[in-house]
C-alpha cells in the first residue's frame, strides 16, 4: 500500500525540509520513495507544496498525489491546508 502525505505552507516556514526528513527516513529502511515541490513564489511568502508518496513494500511509479488520495496533510499555515 502507497502512503500518501501532502505537506503545505508558505516559503520560509520549513515544508521541504520536512519533505526531505520523511523522504530520508523512508530512504533508510530501504522503502520505495517518490517526491515532489510545488515552489512558486516561495521565496516572497507564496504557496509551497511538497507530495511525499512512499511504500514498504510495493512500487511507487508517480511524484506526485493523485487528487482525492491524501493519506496525511500536514498544514503549515492554516490557509493553504
């Protein structure tokens, strides 16, 4: 089973960083791991996502969540969860 976790917020409050650590961890117990950043403006305070997709056991084909499949959102800022 694919474990789907959308990580939104805002440029500067740390969402790729916490993409990069579950990504990391998921790379260390050897799970088949899939990620991908919606950037955009960060860097002036606009939107950022980050879809992490992962699996102990199956493969993982596609970066990004398809729509209606999110497992776990983790909201950094209240008005882009």
């Amino acid at each position: 089973m694919t474990t789907n976790v959308l990580l939104t917020g805002v440029g500067g409050q740390g969402t790729i960083t916490a993409s990069q650590v579950i990504a990391r961890a998921c790379l260390l117990q050897d799970w088949q791991i899939k990620k991908s950043e919606i950037h955009g403006m960060s860097q002036r305070g606009s939107s950022v996502e980050s879809h992490v997709r992962f699996s102990p056991d199956h493969p993982v084909f596609s970066p990004t969540i398809p729509d209606g499949e999110v497992d776990v959102l983790l909201g950094f800022e209240l008005l882009e969860a």
